[in-house]
C-alpha cells in the first residue's frame, strides 16, 4: 500500500509537470500561427484554454507541496491526500491535453507533433496505480468513518433522548455552531479573504451534508456509489482550495501585494476556488437532495441500456 501511495502521489507530481510542458509547447504555436489576420493566441476561445490549464496545473503543484509537507511534517497516514494527487492530477492533464491538442488544431492530430502522443500517454493515468473510481470509493469512505462513529456514539442519545439530554444537546450546539459560527482559517493572506471566507462556509455546508447522508444511509452507504462519489469530489475541491490559499498566502507574504507574480498567483488561486466552490455547493446541493438530481433517471436509463445489450429508443422516423 506504502508503495501504491509513492506512485499515486507521484503521479499527480508528474501531471503537474506535464501540464507545464503542455503550455510551453502549446504556446509556441499560440504565439505564432495566425488565422483572420491575428495571432491566435488573441481569440477569447484559445486563451481560456491557457487560463485553464494554468489554473489546473496550479492547484496540481499546490497540493503536490501540500502533500509533501505533511509528509515531511511526519504525517504517517496520507493516503487519502495521495489519491487526491492521483485523480485530481491524471483528470486535469487529460482536460488539458485535450485543450491543447485543439488549440494546435489539425497540426495536433498528426504524429510529427507531440500531441497526440500525449493524449494517450496520458491516458492510462486515470487508470493504473488504482482507477480513479475505487480511488473516489477510497477517499469517500475513509472520509466518512470519523462522522459514522461519532453517529454511532450518539445512538443511545437519539433513542432514548430525555435519558441522554445533555448529549443531545452538545450536539445540537455544536452543528448550530458550524452553521452560525463556520471554521475559520488562520493566515491567509488579506488579498483571498473572499476566497477563504468561501472555504469556510463550504468544509462547514460539506460537515452538514456528510451528516446527513452517514445518518440517511447507515451503514448502506457503502454500496450508494454516486453518494459516495460526490463526497470524494467536495473533498479533493476543498484540499485543492486549502492548497491554493496556503500557496498563494506564501507568494503574497514574501513578495508583497503590488508583485506581478505575486498578483498573477493570487489569481490563479482565486480562480481555482471560484470554480471549486460552484462544484461543491453542487456536489453538496445533490447529497442534500438526491430526489433533486438525475442520479435516479441515469441509472434508470442505463439499466435500459444494459438489459436490452444496446443502445434503446424509438427511430424518429419510425425505422
Ligand atoms: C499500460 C499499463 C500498465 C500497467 N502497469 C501495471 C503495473 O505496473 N502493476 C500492476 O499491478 N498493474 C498494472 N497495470 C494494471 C492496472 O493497474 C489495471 O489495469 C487497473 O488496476 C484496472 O484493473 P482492470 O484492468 O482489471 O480493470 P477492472 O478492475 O476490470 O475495471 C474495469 C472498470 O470497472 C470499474 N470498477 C471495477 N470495480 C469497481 C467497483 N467496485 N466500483 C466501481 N467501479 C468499479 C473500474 O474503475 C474500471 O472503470 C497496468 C495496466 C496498463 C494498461
């Protein structure tokens, strides 16, 4: 297991530096190749692809040097944080192989160029050292043991409540205190405050809504995959947003706010966490109201599809 967590979160190390690569070699065509007249690195459509990819392979970085400062730190267990690197870091290389490719348009596509080389290089990370959905499981349900226990703890007190007052009521004082009072993170840098404050309010929504569903689905939890992914993705969201923060903080601190590198950072960060957070309130919104989401009518259709052995819907044209 110790060597599958070098290799899970190497993995995600690697991406990062992949990512890198990428958006040197994709740049070089971005800042040469013209179409209508322009360079076309100046279209909105070929320069989001670089802001994304920058983004991506910031939050990789970050959680890299998170992760290896725990591990420094003298943290034994970090195998949650190494699938965390493993998934977040062979998903957004795979996005972003796939940006790059079309900004390279045809020229992409052919053998002469490193592309399409790439595209399936990169390929295979989502799926060895560990798929990436027994990974999601992984995290999910080491995740919610924690909460399970503690559910379990406080079972006497939900039976027999008058018996068990004071426990009942500790409780409830202490999910009113993280919805009315949520953590706060000490030491970021002024500049994210908004993107901390979000931070806060999410871990608080996400503890909620893990409650909720350890109450909802007992110990049937483990078998609810789509519970479980969404669980997985709120927290590789949160540790990139918490990596992002502490990276940033880091720059803004030893550089000082008027810095162009320091600006450029701080962007980057904010951005990753404007994005994360609309996931995780989704994320969350869907463990909260799973009636609310299509997990129902999706499965519903691929059992469909998978009890017929095909495709299954009439032909427009009444073939
Ligand atoms: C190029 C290459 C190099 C490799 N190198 C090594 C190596 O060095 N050492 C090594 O040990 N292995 C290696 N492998 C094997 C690799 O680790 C496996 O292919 C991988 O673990 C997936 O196992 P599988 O192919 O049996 O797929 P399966 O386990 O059959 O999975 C098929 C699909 O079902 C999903 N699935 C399976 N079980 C569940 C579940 N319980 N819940 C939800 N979804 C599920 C999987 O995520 C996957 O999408 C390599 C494979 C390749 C292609």
């Amino acid at each position: 297991m110790n060597i599958l967590n070098n290799g899970r979160f190497g993995l995600g190390a690697g991406a990062a530096g992949a990512m890198k690569e990428l958006l040197r070699l994709t740049a070089q065509h971005a800042n040469t190749r013209k179409q209508f007249g322009k360079l076309i690195r100046e279209f909105g459509l070929v320069k989001e692809k670089f802001g994304k990819i920058a983004v991506r392979a910031y939050a990789m970085e970050a959680m890299a040097y998170l992760t290896t400062a725990l591990i420094d730190g003298g943290r034994k267990d970090c195998q949650a944080e190494a699938a965390i690197c493993k998934i977040y870091g062979s998903e957004s290389l795979w996005l972003s192989v796939n940006d790059c490719l079309q900004v390279m348009g045809g020229a992409g596509y052919m053998r002469s160029y490193p592309f399409e080389r790439q595209m399936r290089d990169s390929r295979i990370l989502l799926i060895f050292e560990g798929t990436n959905e027994i990974l999601r499981l992984f995290i999910a349900l080491s995740g919610i043991q924690g909460p399970a226990e503690h559910l379990k703890a406080l079972a006497p007190a939900l039976k027999s409540p008058l018996k068990h007052k004071d426990d009942l009521i500790a409780e409830l004082q202490r999910r009113a205190a993280r919805l009315y009072a949520p953590p706060q993170f000490e030491g970021v840098h002024s500049r994210l405050s908004s993107s901390s404050a979000k931070f806060s309010r999410l871990v608080a929504s996400f503890g909620a809504a893990v409650d909720g569903a350890v109450a909802k689905y007992q110990k049937n939890i483990m078998g609810e995959q789509l519970v479980l992914k969404r669980i997985a993705d709120i927290t590789i969201d949160l540790y990139g947003m918490a990596a992002v923060l502490s990276r940033a903080t880091k720059t803004l601190s030893a550089e000082g706010e008027e810095s162009a590198a320091a600006e450029h950072e701080a962007l980057l960060a904010e951005a990753f966490c404007a994005e994360a957070a609309v996931r995780v309130n989704e994320n969350v919104a869907g463990l909260n109201s799973p009636k609310k989401t299509t997990d129902g009518a999706i499965g519903k259709i691929a059992d469909t599809v998978l009890d017929a052995g095909k495709y299954v819907a009439k032909h427009p044209l009444g073939f």
